[in-house]
DNA sequence: ATCACCATGTAAATCGTTACATGATTAT
DNA sequence: ATAATCATGTAACGATTTACATGGTGAT
C-alpha cells in the first residue's frame, strides 16, 4: 500500500499527539505549511483511508460539540512513518516561484518595472518571514515542554528560508544598479 | 481570457525567440526547471490555445524531419506577457520539500538516521548545484551574445538556492551536535 | 542495424485547492 | 443576539505528471 506525502503529513502529526482532523490542520498551518501544505479536501478522506489501512486508529470523542473524532497512530502506522523518515530513495522537492520566474522573463520590462518586481518579491517573504516569527514564542515553549527541538529548529529554518529571497533581493537590486551605471549615458 | 502561469512560461520562452514545443521544454529543462517545471502533457495543449487566442503564432517548418512547428509571440503576445511581468497583485510561491517535512517530524529517529537524512538532503542539493554549474558557462556565452543579463543571473540565483540548502544542512548537524553533547552520558 | 536524439501528441491517473454545506459551542 | 471558532465532510474543478504511441534523422 503506497502512501502519499500527505498520509505521511498526517502521520507524522499524529506520531507527535493524537489529534483530530481539524488540529492537524490547524498544526500544519503554524509548521509543515511553509514547505508541504495540505488542506481540508485531502485530510478528511485521507484520515479515512489511513484507518482503514490500520495505520491509525480514530475514536469519537462524546459530549464536546459535534462529534469530533481523535485519531491515534497505531504500531503498523509508527512503523510506516519511521519507514518513511529513513527511506533511502530520492528525496522529492519542487519549487514553484513566480517571482524569480517573472525575474527570469524580465528581460522586456525597463528599470523601474524590475526594481518594483524585486520589492514585491522582498515584500512578500517579509510578510511570510513576520508570520513566522510570530509563531516562534508558542514553539519554543512547545520544544521546552516536550523535548522535541525539532519542531523549533524547522521553523528557524522557515524564517532562514525567508530571509535568503530577501537577501537575494537585495543583491539583485544591488546588480541591476551596477548595470545601469555602466550603461548611463549610452541610451 | 485568464492564463495558468505555465501558459506565461511558454510566452516568455517565446518572447526570446521563436521555438518549438520542443525546444521550449529543453530550454525550460536547463533554466526555468528549477523554480517553475513543465512537462510536454502541458505544453502541446498549451500551444494550440495560446494560438487559438492570437497571443502566438505558429508555422510548419517544411523539410527537416516531421512536421516541426515553430512559434512565434505576437504584438497581442507580448501585450500580455507585459501585463502579466507587471500585475502587482499577489505572487504566488510555494514549496514541497520532503527533504525538511522529514525533518520536522524526525523527533522519533535516533542520532545516526538524523545524520543520514540531512547528509541524503545535502547530497541532493549539491547534486543539483553541480548540473546548474555545468550549464552556466552555456548561459554566460549567451548572456554575452544577446546582452540578457537576466538569464545569468537567474542561473547564480539557482545555484545560490541550492548552497542554501547545503548551508542549511551544515548548521543543522553542529545544533545536532550540540545537543548530543548535552546529553552525552544521560542515557 | 541500432542507438540517440528530434519531434508531436494524447489519455489516464494523480494530486491538490476551492467552494460549499452543515451545525455546535464559546466569548462579547 | 451575533460573531468567531470548532468541527466534519464532499463535489467540482484545475493543474500536473506519467506513460504511451508514433515516426523521422543522423551517427556508429
């Protein structure tokens, strides 16, 4: 039974606490977002398949609200996530970056139009990399509480991710101006 | 009529010069790939739109091996492709990385499996570092030729996002590192 | 001859998002 | 009362990949 990268979101969250599907969205939208998101239309079905599968094991809570079901990873669902974390095969990673690809084509765009282009890109990470930042006092406390430093030293990796589109921005910037030096006064 | 942003790849590609599907999925192969992909499954159809809605042009080359089809951007084309290089609304980004979502939720791993995912993260990352520094000569020779700085740039800009990673992997094996030292002898 | 590469194209499958429907509980 | 949040779920749509089918051309 092969098992997509978002059955391993979803089991990896329920590796940390037993969770329902509404917490584990709520989770990953504070942490995994940022580098795998997921959303509502796979958790639901997917939380289906995995108990099914025997992998996890779902229990309905009575009295709180509507039924809301907690899910618990079982043995067979531990050992599929640690099968997973230590899968020696090739590590799937994509990018999709409008940004550096309108960078990419900008060839046709003047000097003003690029340099508001890079603002843009560097506005963006900046709202992302203070999102991030924001969270960080919840998760340090959480790494204190539990032990579990990974989870803090993956969203400094977030912030650090943010950062180098900023940095890059600004040395792209910085390039562009160097070129327009060069060619003041020619045209 | 409203564009996916793969449409805007191939008007971008077509907006250098004109090409075949071809040779705008080899160009994309060593360029674009890395921060936008597309696959022929997307490009064929693509075209015939893009031609059906005036943005490009296409003629049959003649001669040279099976009908090849070649492309050309039309003033309505780059219209477009300008409109779209400067729309200020949202950029849309996103990343899946296998690689750090396995490291979120490697807590349940022991010392020498963390080690080994971020060694297996790192080796990906140079691997792809490496294909990029073998193209950049290629680009740097175009660079020169067609006075597109951009291209150069963009490439540097791909490398560097890979040196991110290997960065990244190195800072996060010393804080491994350190924390093991905590607890050397604890358990 | 046979392999690598040029070249176009489609169908099926997979993956993921968005929008909608529903309704309870809690805080203001 | 009413807004926000908790909570589950599905249907439709859109995007993308993969695998397949087809055939020419040029080099070894």
């Amino acid at each position: 039974m092969e098992l997509g990268k978002t059955a391993y979101v979803i089991l990896g969250m329920l590796g940390k606490q037993p969770m329902s599907g509404y917490e584990i969205k709520a989770k990953a939208d504070i942490s995994t977002r940022f580098f795998w998101a997921i959303s509502y239309g796979q958790i639901y079905p997917e939380l289906k398949r995995l108990e099914q599968a025997g992998l996890i094991a779902g229990e309905d809570e009575a009295g709180s609200g509507r039924g809301k079901r907690v899910y618990s990873i079982t043995p067979p669902g531990r050992e599929a996530l640690h099968a997973w974390l230590t899968d020696p095969g090739e590590l799937q990673s994509e990018l999709r970056h409008e940004g550096v690809l309108r960078f990419f084509f900008a060839d046709s765009l003047d000097h003003d139009e690029r340099l508001a282009l890079l603002a843009s890109i560097r506005a963006k990470h900046k709202r992302i990399q203070a999102e991030l930042a924001a969270i960080e006092p919840g998760a340090s406390a959480h790494a204190a509480e539990t032990g579990d430093r990974l989870v803090l030293l993956t969203l400094e990796t977030g912030i650090a991710y943010q950062q180098f589109f900023v940095d890059l921005c600004d040395r792209l910037e910085r390039r562009l101006a160097e070129e327009s030096d060069q060619t003041t006064g020619e045209d």
